[in-house]
C-alpha cells in the first residue's frame, strides 16, 4: 500500500445468527430460528468499512491457522483489508459470535478463544509508527505486546511516532489500568452507555474537559438512532441521527466509527464527519450482518440524500480530498 495506511488492531469473528420472539428470562425455555452465519468482529467490521470507502486499511489480530481463520481472512482480504501483518497462535480455539435478534435489539455472547495476545516485533511496530492512525477496542489495547513495554508504553512510543491512536471504547466495560490507555487515545467513540460509566458520577461537560485536557482531541458519544455528540473544541456539536427501517443493528456502530474517521481525515469537520457517520451508521441497520455497513461514500452520500438530508458541503468535502 503506497498512502499511509490505517491499522485495525482486533477481533474478527464467524458471526452465527439466531431470532426469537423475546429474549428469555434466566431459567425459561425459548424456540430460536437459525440465520445464516455471516463474518464480523467489531474491529475487523470497521476495517472493512474503511476499506470500502476507499481508504488503504491493514489488520492485525491473533488466531490459529484452521479452516474457520482461513475463511476469516480471506474473507478481509476479499473485503480490500490486508492481513499480512496478523499473527498465528494454535493455541487459540476458533473465533465466533453467537447473535440472538429479539425484539429489535441483538445480545451478543462471544467464547472465550484463549489467551490471545498481539506480540509485535520490531517490523510490526516500525509499521504501526509509520501509520496515520490505529484503531482498536480497550480490550484488544490490553493485549499488546512488545519486548517488556507495556500496552501504555507502546501506545505512548506511537504516539510519539506520529500514529493518532483511536479506540472505540463502546459501553465501557473497563478493568483496573485502563484510565491509563485511555490517556494515550486521540480520537476516542463511547456509546450512551459507556458514557455514563466513563463519566463516574460527573456531568458530561465535566468529564468531555477532563477528556479533552488529558490529550484527547475529540471524544464522539454515539446516541443510537438520537445521532452523536462530539466533544472537541469550547462547544460540544450535536448532529441529529438518521431514520431508518432497522432490521440488524449488529455493526452499526462500527460502522459509524469508522466513517468517522474516514470523513475526518478528509474533511477536518467534526461536524461533517459526525453526518457523514450517522448515515453510514444508520444505512447499516437496514440490511442483516454485521458487514452490512461497508459501503462507497457514493453509496452512503446517496443514502444520507435520500433520507432528505443536505449533502452538498459533504460532498463537496469528500469529492475534493478524493482529487
């Protein structure tokens, strides 16, 4: 890849669906109707977006080197996402999702793999320095490893390189240590519910001025089908969200986060890629699977007109970077 590449830092994962009429309470019995099993993985479904919108974008991840991590990567490679750079453990079991759809929403359980870690030498953090940004979750930021650093220092030594670190921080379900790595993020996305842990009791002006004071140079509270706010400067920018006929929300979000960070590195207008985000977000609840979300920005521009919204200065924006 010739442009400065993006690096996902990550999950990727065979997504395995099921539907029910209502999520059961503990102790009840309840009918599930399979669903074709799909590829995602909260960061590897953000790698595909950002490679989809035409952005040059690599993946780093640990798995064993079975039939189920094959069909995972080539399935990323076929998605414009090079892989080369991801790691072989066989002591990892398979990677999956079991996806229960109930009631409009989705719940989650993911198996535990094993003890995945991302041991990076020299060639790999050489790499992650020279790129424009890294992105992954809190979770997969306490995994790195690198000589006897740790995931702070490795962090602070990219940083320092030049890389904009960026962590999808989602509903913050935070261990001791992690206030930590949060300190070395620039560009940091925290839903509604993981805003409210995050802020511990204070306002959300409060913790958005300890945020940003700290380092961070835009935080993005994600508000489901409400939008986003963006914290970044002396006001926060609210951007209303998008109607849309939701049929999955499964990579929504990852798929908001990365259109963000496409729109941003293009157009340097929290407010434009927050718009931008929003249909990409939105566009993603309309279709089943978490992959659901990779689209062009002509599709998503094409999405937002539809839906009524003024696209011009967005366009523009984008139209003239692409120049």
């Amino acid at each position: 890849m010739s442009a400065q590449s993006t690096i996902f830092i990550g999950d990727v994962a065979l997504d395995e669906y099921f539907t029910a009429e209502s999520w059961p309470a503990l102790g009840d019995k309840a009918w599930l109707d399979p669903l074709p099993a799909v590829v995602g993985g909260m960061i590897a479904n953000a790698a595909c977006v950002h490679a989809a919108l035409g952005a040059p974008t690599r993946f780093v991840t640990a798995m064993n080197d079975g039939a189920v991590s094959q069909r995972l990567l080539a399935d990323l490679e076929q998605s414009g996402v090079d892989t080369a750079l991801c790691l072989v453990d066989n002591e990892l079991a398979d990677s999956r999702c079991l996806i229960f759809l109930a009631g409009g929403q989705h719940v989650v359980l993911t198996p535990r793999i094993g003890d995945q870690r991302f041991e990076l030498d020299t060639v790999r953090m050489d790499l992650l320095g020279a790129a424009r940004s890294v992105y992954s979750s809190i979770g997969d930021l306490r995994r790195l490893r690198h000589g006897a650093l740790s995931p702070a220092e490795i962090l602070r030594a990219l940083r320092a390189a030049g890389t904009r670190i960026v962590l999808d921080l989602d509903v913050a379900d935070l261990e001791p240590g992690d206030l930590e790595l949060i300190g070395t993020v620039d560009l940091l996305f925290v839903n509604r519910i993981g805003f409210e842990r995050l802020r511990a009791g204070r306002s959300a002006a409060d913790c958005a001025a300890a945020l940003l004071a700290g380092g961070l140079s835009h935080l993005v509270v994600t508000r489901d089908a409400d939008g986003c706010i963006v914290y970044s400067g002396s006001e926060p920018i609210e951007v209303p969200g998008i109607a849309a006929a939701v049929l999955d929300v499964t990579g929504a979000g990852d798929a908001f986060c990365s259109a963000f960070l496409f729109a941003l590195d293009r157009t340097a207008d929290s407010g434009l890629a927050a718009l931008f985000a929003n249909g990409a977000g939105a566009r993603a609840t309309e279709a089943h699977g978490a992959r659901s979300g990779a689209a062009s920005v002509g599709e998503v521009l094409a999405y937002l007109a539809a839906a009524g919204t003024d696209i011009d200065s967005l366009s523009t924006a984008l139209t003239a970077e692409s120049h």
